[in-house]
C-alpha cells in the first residue's frame, strides 16, 4: 500500500467513523423518544433501557451502514477535490481508477463486515430487543423464538409444531401430547394444519388416539375433518404478525421457505426477505460506487452542509426505491428474486453511467 493510498483510507475511515456514530445516534435518539413513554407506562427499570437499545445497534449499523459509506466516499472525494488535492494527485500520474481503488476496496469489506451482521448479529439482537419490550417491559407472553420444529407445553400438554406461519395464521404439521399428573400418556392429536378462527385455533384433518394409561395400550383411534384445539397462544406469540422477519437470517429463511413449498404454502414473502439477506450489503458497494461520480461533478459547488444533504438524499431515494421494488415482491408482482436485487441493479447502471461521463 502506498503513502497515498493509505492517506487516502485513513481520511475515508475518519469521516465513514463519524457518520456512522451520528447516524447511530440519531436513530437511537428518534427510537427512544418512541418507545420511552412505554418503558415510562410501565416503569421499567433503567437496565431495560439500556438493554433494549443495545441490542438495537448491530440492526441500526447493518441499516445506516451503506448511507454511511455514501457520505464517507463523497465527503472524502469531495474534500480532495474541493482543495485541490485531487487534482494534485492526478497531475502527479496518479490516474482517477488508482485513486478511488482503495475506497472500493474498502466498501467490498464492509459489505462483507455487514452480510455477517445480518446472519448472525442483527437475528439475535431483534429477538433480544422484542423480548425486553414485549415480556419484559410490557409483561406479555413471551414469544417463541423459533418457527420450525417447536416444542412447548401447556397444562397437561406437550405441544409440538412442524411449522409455525404467523403472517397467515396457520400452523403446520401438529402433533399433542396430553398426559396426567404422573406423566402418563392419556392420549395423541395428529393435525396436518390449524387455523386461528375468532380466537380459537380450528384443526384440520385431525387424528385422535386414546391410550389406556395403565398399559400404554391404544385404546381408541378416531378422524376428524376438523377439531377445536385448547391452545392460549395466539399467532402473535409464534412471531409479529406484521409479516416482518427480521429475526430471522439467511439460512432460516431458506429452510422456511422451502419447507412451504415443498408442502404446497405461498412462500412469496419468505423468499424475498431470503434474497434480501443477500442483496442489502451489496447496497454498501453501490454507494461507493455512486457517491464518487455525484463527488467529482458537484463537490466544487457544494459547501459541507449541502454535500451531506446530497448524500442523504441520494440514500433516501435508494432506499425508497428498494422498498417499493421488495412490496411489489411481497404481492409477487416482481419475482422474489428480481425484487430484491432491482434496486441494487438499477442504481449500479446510474453509477456506471455517471463515471463513463465523468472526464478522466
């Protein structure tokens, strides 16, 4: 590494360091004022606090992360261009692609920083954090962390779950355990689905088995079109029914997903989340790769103030575009796929096009 190139990447560390922080700061601040009057409510304890936004920050730096190296490439490109310091470089043999290597460089390691957040950090922390505010903080039932092969109890029974699909109410694959005192088994219910039908769960293609608990001998065996299910937890408690799914990282997903199709479910949505896992840190690469044209054209012109408005703003759109491609996949407009990778594309070709433009 030269001397240039390592004065080129420790002035680009400094600023991406700074936004980052304040970008962090800012989300954590904006998110407290949102949620104090709940930890106010319920007079939670001070640790709750610090906790609950504790656990908040690998989802805040995976999402903040790719606007942060927008503005740190252009503020450092702008900067260098604006005192003439890039000029100066060029005039000294240095071509434009040898100058902007190192930040290009260092966008590809921390997207690989930021996929690693995604499937490990960010899952954990959103479990966590849903945890504080939900059982802790507003002393509801504690929700199931999983959504594959659950096993709980309720009363006197064992509950065991295939599949648990919150965002359509359902649950898959059931089989229950009902024993008594002694923990004998009294009886088995075999379900292919259940249904959550004006606050009662409705099974479907039932099973029922009797057992005599003093010989473990099956006593009885009858089928059902459909049978009432004495179960307390509401889909809610098996995950946010807002369809969301955070909690979950890459490789859930895709088990998920193709456990459902395998057994014939819509798994539109698990699968566009499943891509995006992927496409989002790649976001980090295209904002190196937009901000250094955006820096070169207009950073004379700009003042601090204006270049970090420009930066924002030129993040908003990516991330507004993105969310619209990603709804439009959820209601399978838009492959899975394409859905989740569209927007990356799209403003890929605009940086490509805006540095083939730019006079070397």
């Amino acid at each position: 590494m030269t001397l240039i190139h390592r004065y080129l990447l420790t002035t680009f560390a400094k600023i991406t360091a700074l936004s980052l922080a304040s970008f962090v700061g800012i989300y954590l601040l904006v998110d407290f004022f949102e949620k104090v009057d709940d930890f106010l409510e319920h007079e939670a304890a001070i640790h709750l606090y610090v906790s609950y936004f504790a656990w908040k920050v690998p989802l805040i730096v995976s999402q903040v992360l790719p606007l942060t190296i927008l503005m740190g490439v252009f503020l450092t490109v702008g900067g260098f261009t604006k005192s003439n310091e890039l000029t100066a470089m060029r005039a000294g043999g240095i071509g434009l692609a040898r100058i902007v290597t190192p930040f290009l460089l260092a966008a590809i390691v921390l997207t690989g920083i930021n996929f690693v957040l995604n499937e490990f950090l960010v899952p954990v922390g959103v479990q966590r954090s849903n945890h504080i505010m939900r059982s802790e903080v507003r002393g509801k039932t504690q929700m199931l962390a999983k959504r594959k092969d659950l096993w709980f109890r309720e009363a006197n029974s064992l509950y065991h779950v295939k599949l648990a699909l919150p965002e359509s109410q359902q649950l898959r694959g059931i089989s229950i355990y009902q024993v008594d005192d002694q923990l004998r088994l009294l009886s088995r219910i075999e379900a292919h689905s259940a249904s959550y039908q004006q606050d009662h769960w409705q099974a479907n293609k039932v099973v029922i088995r009797q057992f005599d608990p003093q010989t473990r001998q099956l006593t009885t065996e009858q089928k059902q079109a459909k049978h009432p299910l004495t179960l307390s937890k509401t889909p809610d408690d098996f995950g946010t029914v807002s369809g969301k799914n955070e909690e979950l990282n890459f490789s859930q997903l895709r088990k998920i997903s193709a456990q459902m199709q395998q057994e014939g479910l819509d798994a539109t949505r698990y699968r566009v989340d499943m891509y995006s896992r992927l496409s989002t840190p790649f976001a980090c690469i295209i904002m190196a790769f937009l901000a250094i044209p955006f820096a070169l054209q207009k950073s004379r012109n700009v003042n601090l103030s204006l270049g970090i408005s420009i930066s924002v703003l030129i993040g908003i759109s990516f991330f507004i575009v993105q969310s619209t491609l990603i709804a439009l996949g959820y209601s399978t407009v838009l492959p899975p796929l394409l859905a989740a990778w569209s927007a990356n594309i799209i403003f890929f070709l605009v940086s490509i096009f805006l540095l083939l433009s730019t006079r070397d």
